[in-house]
C-alpha cells in the first residue's frame, strides 16, 4: 500500500505524540524530523511516513503494552487477533503484549466513560458514540496517519462521520451499521417480504415466525420516521418528537396491528439466534453482525432484502432506519499512543477491512476492500440506505422508547401512551 502522511508537519505532531512514555530517545528523534519541510511528492510522504515508525521503532524500549476491546462476537474475537498477531509479526524487533478484550459495542461508551484512563487503548465504537467521547476527553485525534491517508481509501461519507468539530477521532473500520430485513427465500416469495401486512399472514400460514425488536429505541425508530414523523437532536443533547401527532397515533396503531399477529415475535438478538437455529425464524429484521447465523440457518434458502412496508391510514408507507458506521478509536490515556495509534491505522486498513468482512459479513468502508465485496445482506443494505438516516439523538431518547415499544406490543397504543412517551423522550438534559 502507499504510505503517505498528510504532511512533514502532522509526522513529527505523531512522533512527539508517539513517544510519550516510550523513553528519553523521543526529544532526539523528534527535533529533527520537525525541520522537514511539506511536500506534495508521493516518495518524500512515504519516506517521512517510514522516518517516523523507525523513529518510534527506535524509541520503544521494553515491552509494549496494549489492550483492545471489542465486540464480543467469536467471529470478531477470532479475526481481530489473527490481525493482531499480524500486526506483531510486521514488527519482530518490537515486544508486543497486546491483550482482546470482548465488550459490546452498543456498550462501548459506557464501558469506556466508567473509567477512561483505565479503559481500552483502542477500542471499536459506532459512530453515534463519538461526540460522547470526544467531550468526555476519552479519544486521541487522528491529527497524521503513519501508512495511508483515510480521505484518499476510504469513503467521504464515513470519515465525515468520524469527525467532530472539524477533527478527526475516529479511524474508519465499517460502513454498514444498518439494518434489514433477512428471510428464508425457500418458504417466503419476493412478494411475502414486501409488506409486513403480507410477511405476517404468510408466517401464521406456514406456522413459523418473522418479526423485529420493537422495544428497541433503534428499531422502533424507522416504523415513525417512515409514517412521516420526525425524531432529531438539539444542540444540547435534548430531543424533538411528533410521534404523538396524528401521524404518530397512526402509526403505533398500525404496528400495534402487526405485532399482535401470533406470527410476529421482538426478539432480543439471543433469544432471535436461539429461535432461529431452532428453525422457527422465517424472517426478521437485524444487521450484518448477524449474516453468519442468518446464513448458516436459511442454507441455500439465505436472502436478504430492504425492510418492508406498512400501512399507514390505508396508505403504503416504507419503514426506515438508522444507518451508521463504526471506528476504531485510540484512548486519549494510552499507555503507548504511537503504538496504539499504528495498531488502530493497521486494523482499519484496506486488508484488514477485508478480513473482517470475509469473517463477520459486515462491510468496509475502504473503498478498495469494499469493491471486493458482494453479499446478500450488502445488497439489501445498500437498498435500505434511501431510507436510513444517521443516528443522532440524545440520551433520553432510549428508556421512553423502549417503554412505548413494550405498551405497543402489548395492545396498549393510545394518545395518553404517546403523550407520555413524547414528554420522556423530549425532556430537558440534567446539567
């Protein structure tokens, strides 16, 4: 690959930031290579970017320490440490002691937030997590980039997202943290999953079960934003809502419908796996982290597809979602930031996007990695993508929306029970 730095400047901003805590030779190597002017020539960038790992190669004395956290899938578990015995393997004069860790990225923030200096050196994060953790002083900015340069490999709209306030803090690792809708094409018709109204009544025909997690805030979500109602974020990490307009009220009493099918199942994600190797899961909606088990229980049967419709007011109206990305994020309390920062560079590279795509389905956000990849659950992505809109909202979203998802799945939809969801969800932020 091109190993290219942004330029002469941003490589001895890393270096200095590479060698804290790396020993005495950092003042010798840095003061030098801060005396390099800028240059647009491809050779000089890949000899500076080569000047500054051998600077921190030189500078490293003793073992070197790093702890990695991420998702606690065994497909993610087992490809990230094959990449980073890779990673050890480029650098044999280097003692590494890197140590995986398994933490849910839904609870990534979390995780982190409890103790950030004694939190992960790199950890994998979805993007709606990143403002959190740049106010929280949790990341390390992305300000050079050893052995490519993000906004030439990977896609513009995924290192947008991994910026805040004009800074980079987010390494690109995946760009398909959506959702669809995946189904056993061998008991299902192309025209059983385009509604939900028709993927229900086939289900209770076949005696099988289809379904979406409704007391999730993140799934719930798409069934308002497709009727036509608006969720979005303020400045201040409160909310706006109309879901208890008439549209709102129209909605929820739709989904009310469908839920109440004796086909139709909210599964959590281990109580849907359970399920669906049992072979009663037909259809249901859920991501890429999944297409190994989708794939494994539907066989040569495996499809995936855009969510389906609903009815709203007698009127087809297609059920949205959220989109996002994920990154790979150095601790802004590393104990070996150069090295932190070289691991999280290495492991969102264009071959290791590949890998992790070849291993767990999800898709690159590199774009050389992402034109080799081709899947069922890709395809509907990219389907559902005109309808998937970013995830921002604020904190207080999650709790009422979990709350009216479960009255909506109990038969409970009412003006009050939106009135009510509303007043959470939309609540002023405590200081």
């Amino acid at each position: 690959m091109k190993r290219k730095l942004v330029s002469a400047l941003l490589v001895s901003t890393m270096a200095v930031t590479a060698f804290v805590g790396c020993g005495s030779a950092a003042e010798e190597t840095t003061s030098d290579s801060a005396q390099t002017e800028a240059t647009d020539d491809g050779a000089s960038d890949t000899a500076s970017s080569e000047d500054a790992v051998a600077n921190l190669i030189a500078a490293t004395d003793g073992t070197v320490n790093i702890d990695l956290w991420c998702s606690e899938t065994e497909a993610y578990q087992k490809v990230m440490k094959e990449l980073c015995d890779k990673f050890e393997a480029e650098y044999p004069d280097v003692d590494f002691n890197i140590t995986l860790g398994a933490v849910s990225e839904a609870d990534m923030k979390d995780r982190v937030l409890e103790d950030v200096e004694a939190a992960a050196d790199v950890f994998v994060f979805p993007d709606d997590q990143l403002e959190a953790l740049v106010k929280a002083g949790a990341l390390n900015e992305v300000a050079a980039q050893y052995t490519y340069d993000m906004n030439e490999t990977d896609t513009p709209a995924t290192v947008d997202a991994g910026k805040y306030d004009g800074k980079q803090y987010g390494y690109p690792f995946t760009a398909s943290n959506g959702y669809f809708l995946y189904y056993d094409k061998n008991q299902l018709s192309d025209e059983d999953v385009a509604s939900w109204e028709a993927l229900t009544a086939k289900a209770e025909e076949l005696g099988k079960e289809v379904g979406c997690e409704v007391a999730n805030g993140w799934y719930l979500y798409g069934w308002f934003q497709g009727a036509g109602c608006e969720l979005t974020e303020n400045e201040d990490q409160s909310n706006n809502c109309d879901w208890n307009s008439e549209t709102g009220l129209a909605a929820a009493e739709s989904l009310q419908s469908i839920a109440s099918s004796k086909a139709f199942k909210s599964y959590g994600n281990d109580d849907l796996l359970a399920n669906l190797n049992d072979g009663k899961v037909v259809a249901y909606v859920s991501g890429t982290w999944n297409v190994n088990a989708f794939s494994d229980a539907y066989g040569d049967g495996y499809a995936a597809t855009k969510l389906p419709t609903f009815k709203v007011n007698g009127e087809d109206k297609q059920v949205a979602s959220y989109s996002g990305y994920k990154f790979i994020g150095v601790n802004a309390y590393a104990e070996n930031t150069g090295w932190s920062m070289l691991l999280a560079e290495y492991l969102s590279n264009a071959q290791s996007q590949e890998a992790v795509y070849e291993a767990t389905g999800e898709g690159p956000s590199n774009t050389e990695a992402l034109s080799k990849a081709s899947s069922p659950a890709l395809d509907a992505l990219a389907a559902q993508s005109e309808f998937a809109q970013l995830q921002r909202v604020g904190g207080n979203y999650w709790s009422p929306a979990e709350s009216l998802g479960k009255n909506i799945l109990d038969g409970k939809v009412s003006q009050s029970v939106l009135d009510d969801a509303v007043a959470g969800i939309t609540q002023p932020v405590e200081d």
